[in-house]
C-alpha cells in the first residue's frame, strides 16, 4: 500500500510522456508555412494563458468569500472584529507554503520571468508556477492589499513556457513565446492588449525589440484579453463620469502632479529597499518568518477594520475616490497605509503585486492635488482628471513602465479625453524616477541579486558556472612543521608557486607564497635550521566552498588580489580539497562567452553549415556538424569528456526540425550543458584543431 501513490505517480508520467512524443511526432508531419504555424501557436499560447486568468480571477473571488464569509462567520465570538484575523490567517498559510516549498517560494515576481527570459532559454519549472498561480490567490483572497498583476505575469509566463517545452521549441522561441504569455496575462488580468504587448517588451524583453517577438505579442495578448472579456465581461473597472481638464494653459498642473508622483514612486522604492533589508538582516534574525508573517497579518487586519477600502486589490477604494464619496483625511491615510502596508507584506514574505497599489496610491495622490489646488488657490480643477492622470503617473514611476502605465490607463478607462495630460505626467513622473535611480526598478532588483543583464540576454555567465567545475586537484600541502631546508628544496622543484601549511589533522593553517619567503632570503642560512613551515606560514588567506558560483569566486578574486585560491567543502570547511586558479575562472568566461556569442550572433552561420563541409573560423580551426555516434547516446555531456578524449569542444547541439522553426532556424538549438544527455537524433556542432575535425569522419 506504501507503494501504492508512487505507481500511481510513475503511471501518470508515462502517460504524460508518450502523450507529449505522439503529439510531437504529429506536428511534425504538419506542412503549413512556418508563420501560420507560428501564428497558431501565439494563438494557443494567448487561449491557454487566457483561460488560466479567468481561473485566477475566479480563484481570488472564491477565497474571498472563503475567507470574509465563511471563515469570519466561523469566527463569530469576534463579531465584526472578526475581519482583523482574516489576512493574519492568509498570511500564516502563505508561510506555511513558504517553509514546505521554500526555494520555489523564492523565485516570485516579474523579476523570475525577466531571468527566465534572458538566462534560461524562457524555461519556468512548472511547479514554480502552480505555486505561484495559488500562493497569491491566498495571499489576495484574504484581502492583503496587494495586486494581482506580478503573479499573473508570472503564471503566465509559465504557463507559455511549459508548453514551449511540450511543442519542443528551441530556446530562442520559447523565450519569445514565455514573454508572450507574460503579457497574455497582464492584457486578460486587465482587459488591456495593447498594454500587455507593451508590457512584455517594456518589462521582460527590457526593450528588445523584434518583429517576430511583436507578433507573438500581439496575438496572444489580444487573445487572451478576448477569452478575459468573453468570462468576465467588457465593463471597465472604473466609474466616473467623462473627466475636464480644463484649459491647456493649465497643463503645467499635470507636469507638477507628475513630479510629485515621481517624487512619491522614488520614496517608496527607498522604503521598500530599505524594508526588505531591515527585515532580512536585522528581524528574520530574531524571529521566525512565519511569526513575522502573521504580525504583519493581523496589522493588515487592524487597518482593515478602521479602513475597508485598504483590503485586497483596492478597485472599489479607487472607485470610492473617483465618486469623492471619502473625505480628503480619509483619502490621506489611505495613501498613508497602501504606503507602509505593500512594501510590509512583499518583504515579509507575502505573494501579490505593485500595479494595483500603484494605481491605488496614485488616485489618492491626484485626488489630494485637486483638492489643494481648489482649496488654496480656487483652481476649479475637476478631481476626476487628476485622480485618472495620477493613477497612470504612480505606476509608471514605481514600475518604471511610462507607455505600459498610459496604456493600461487608458484601455481600463476607455476614455480618451484626457490622454494628453495622462502622458505629461506619466513621463513627468517616469523622468523623476529615472534622474534619480538611472534604470529599470527591475533591472536594478536583479542587479542586486548579482545579474547583469542588457537586451534581456543574461551578461554574468559566470553564476551558472561553479568551482567543482574547473577546480584543481593538485595542491600542495605541506605539515606546519616541515623544516625550512625541506620547504625550499619543495618550492625549487614544485611546478605550483603556492603551499598550504596544515596541521596533525589535515586542516589549514596557512599559506605560503613568494610574499612570505622573500624576506627571509637574506637570512636563510642563519635561521634555516630554526623555522619550519608554520612560522613563516600567513593566516591571512581566504577559503571557498566547491559549491559557490565562479562570479562570486572572481569577486573574491578582485577583492583580494590573488591568484589563487584554496578550495574546501561545506562539510568539512577546514580542509583543503584543492584550489582555483584566477586563469581558469577567466578562460570559462572567455569560453562561454564564445558559446553565447555563436549561439546568438552566428547562428544562421553555424546552423547552415553541411554536415559534409567544414567551417574555416581561423587558421588551423574549423566548426562542421556532425551525427552522435551510437555510443554517445544516453550519457551526457560530462561523461562524454569530448575535450578531453576527441579534443573537440561542443558550440551547440541540433534536435531534428521543429514544426514551429522559421526559415532561419531549420532545427532546435540547445546551448550545451553539462548534464545535457545525448539523444539518437541530436547533432553535435563541433570546434576543434582541423587534425582533430578529420577524425570525425569515422563517425
């Protein structure tokens, strides 16, 4: 019976499995032209990402009244108090999520899609993204006051992903299609296309633009905003009446609301910044996540209760200030809260989004502008506009989306009277922001964490790449106690200019280098039967772990100005198991910047190549194609050792045609990884010596 859930388990992935490779094996006897097939795709991709909003939006509707009626009517001997336990409740599930799932839990937000585009081929694991899809429902449907848009790009993204890895799309196309399905669903969340297209280009392509991406975009942006509008109607979100913006000699007022907007979006990014790292390294150490959490709940719930319109996503609060039903005071301390709250519940731990509350800070903004400027000045502006134009202006600014914001003001309130000062301020606000952080909010979170990215291609190859990879076996270790005659005679006729002192056990004590020889040169002979090892031996030396990443290896490089560097392990931090060389971290650079380099900019080249026919790169080199040898099928890559046994080096490897590859790209292309497994029907693009090319003909 133990068994019973694993075979249950391993049935389903068969069938999974000969389900995806009979409906592979059928699309590739289609015939259609390469941009129908394309264009079905970006249909499909837009259908599916479509259908999976409406399944939020119904998702987060549901847990709502889950959570407000059912379990605050179970919640009775409260009474109305009731309301202050519900998002303390959402919030404890979500750290128990987090503590059962804790490093998927971690790849949250847009800034998971933005890495997944520009580093992993567009791959999102699917239960990265099951995760997500509930995490912030929960998080929502508890009336947290956060948005549902960064989840839903999320899912979305993942969404196109996994079936970019059902189809066996090459890696190219299935980061075009992920970033299609993350604008999918911003345009159905919405009801936006134009703005999700826009989105998707502005945010995870960072402005990459290209035709074939764009029609990607549009299709299934437009598609999912059409299955959005057809399950959960065509209204707009917002109520008012047709807004007055007054005489154009007033326009200057909009530029200035748009620099307080920038002004505002700026201090809350601070304060996020400054909050998520208070949190992490000053309150996780004291107390538990998930006591943190709950905290930060039950101070939701407190808010909740004095202020209604601050639970959830906030589109009724908005709608409240548009039909100035609230008090400018009232209005004040909503901004205050949606202010202090957001940032409180993200870095706490908290699933859920900033557009909403962007949109929600912004209309408080707007709505407090024209009421001073009616106030102490008699302006007669009509708060409608300026509540509408700060909306726009708050969410441009924080999100660092100027055409994105104007966009999805526009399509949400269908109404284009005020469009142009909607875009003054957007820009006003988005300039501010700029002057002042110098790039995308997104991109500087991710620069954070040690990326570097530029036109959505991942720059820092090096954290991909780790020390066991390249690590040198042959230290010299030499006991502390070694008599210094034994040391030199060492040094003179050891190939390394490196020693390692270690004691009785084998643990490191020291090193030692030109730095600590040269000044006893002068006396050796005097005191070469007085020191040993240990005394000479500096403690000044530095230790990394065979799991760090080679970035984080070169930084310690950089920092102190060595070439080489011991090497130990987790478990036993003590004892050396040996060193990385400064030169070997720079040739992997070099090395997989060569690959990137023919994967992206040569590879209508290279995929051209006949397999009959060699490619002269330099004198003496040459890249040609060729067929996996039958022995070579089902290891991989690091078992193969082709470097090492064939003197080759592998660029890329071709899968057999894809139906979805366009003209350009006759065959899917994997960049090549160490675990890679060699299929029947893989072909291996090799480099190499031309001697070494010829041998291949035997293959």
């Amino acid at each position: 019976m133990k068994n019973e859930p694993e075979k249950i388990n391993r049935s389903l992935r068969k069938i999974y499995i000969v389900s995806k490779r009979w409906l592979q094996q059928k699309l590739s006897k289609i015939t259609l032209p390469d941009y129908t097939v394309f264009s079905i795709f970006a249909i499909i991709t837009g259908v599916v990402v479509g259908f999976a909003a409406v399944f939020f939006h119904n998702s987060i509707e549901f847990f709502n009244k889950l959570f407000f009626e059912q379990t605050a009517g179970g919640l009775f001997f409260l009474g109305a108090a009731a309301v202050i336990a519900i998002p303390a409740i959402g919030m404890l599930i979500q750290a128990i999520m987090i503590i059962t799932a804790p490093n998927i839990s971690r790849r949250k937000g847009i800034s998971e899609v933005i890495k997944a585009v520009a580093i992993r081929g567009g791959y999102i694991p699917l239960r990265t993204t099951i995760f997500h899809f509930f995490a912030p429902v929960i998080s929502i449907g508890s009336g947290n006051t956060v948005g549902p848009e960064g989840p839903a790009a999320q899912f979305g993204g993942g969404v196109a992903s996994k079936l970019g890895s059902i189809f066996k799309l090459s890696d190219s196309r299935r980061r075009m299609f992920t970033a299609a399905g993350s604008g999918a669903a911003i345009a159905a969340i919405f009801n936006t296309p134009m703005a999700g297209i826009f989105f998707a280009l502005e945010v995870v392509l960072l402005n990459d633009f290209q035709t074939a991406t764009f029609s990607a975009l549009i299709l299934s942006s437009v598609t999912a905003s059409t299955i959005s509008r057809i399950f959960l109607g065509n209204k707009s979100v917002f109520n008012f009446v047709s807004p007055v913006i007054g005489s154009y000699q007033n326009l200057y007022l909009y530029a200035i609301l748009g620099i307080l907007a920038g002004l505002l979006s700026l201090l809350f990014i601070r304060y996020s910044s400054a909050l998520d790292k208070f949190i992490h390294k000053k309150i996780s150490m004291k107390i538990p996540q998930w006591v943190l959490m709950t905290l930060v709940g039950l101070l939701m719930g407190v808010c909740g209760y004095f202020y209604k319109d601050i639970f959830g996503i906030g589109y009724k609060g908005i709608n409240h200030i548009l039909a100035q039903l609230l008090d400018w005071k009232v209005v004040l301390v909503l901004l205050a809260l949606k202010f202090i709250l957001v940032p409180l519940i993200l870095n706490s731990g908290g699933f859920g989004g900033l557009f909403a509350p962007s949109l929600f800070m912004g209309a408080s903004l707007g709505y407090l502008f024209a009421i001073a400027l009616n106030f102490f000045w008699s302006v007669n502006a009509d708060p409608t506009a300026f509540v509408l134009v700060g909306m726009g202006a708050v969410l441009g600014g924080i999100s660092s989306i100027p055409i994105t914001a104007i966009l999805i003001i526009f399509e949400m309130t269908k109404d284009y009277s005020f469009i142009i000062p909607l875009m003054l301020t957007v820009v006003a606000s988005t300039m501010i922001v700029q002057i002042f952080l110098k790039g995308s909010v997104h991109v500087k979170h991710l620069e954070e964490q040690g990326y570097r990215l530029a036109h959505g291609m991942g720059l820092n190859i090096l954290r991909n790449k780790f020390v066991d990879e390249i690590i040198r076996k042959d230290v010299m270790l030499i006991p502390q106690n070694t008599p210094l005659s034994v040391l030199v005679v060492k040094l003179v006729n050891a190939p390394h200019s490196t020693f390692y002192t270690v004691d009785e056990k084998g643990k490191i004590t020291g090193i030692i280098t030109d730095t600590e020889l040269r000044p006893i040169i002068t006396e050796y002979e005097h005191i070469r039967e007085v020191l040993v090892a240990g005394d000479i031996a500096s403690q000044n030396f530095v230790t990394v772990y065979n799991s760090d990443d080679l970035d984080h290896v070169m930084k310690v490089f950089e920092s102190k100005d060595v070439d080489e560097l011991p090497v130990v392990t987790v478990s036993e931090p003590d004892k050396i198991i040996g060193t990385v060389w400064r030169q070997d971290v720079i040739a992997v650079y070099n090395k997989e910047s060569l690959k990137y380099n023919v994967a992206d900019s040569f590879a209508r080249e290279l995929k051209s190549i006949d397999k009959t026919m060699t490619a002269k790169v330099a004198n003496g080199y040459s890249i040609i194609e060729r067929n996996v040898k039958k022995e070579f099928v089902g290891k991989t890559l690091a078992q193969l050792k082709l470097r090492n046994n064939y003197g080759l080096e592998v660029l890329m490897i071709k899968h057999s045609p894809s139906p979805f590859a366009s003209h350009e790209e006759n065959s899917d292309i994997v960049i090549p990884d160490p675990n890679y497994v060699i299929q029947a029907d893989d072909t291996l693009v090799l480099f190499g010596a031309d001697d070494k090319i010829a041998a291949t003909n035997t293959w």
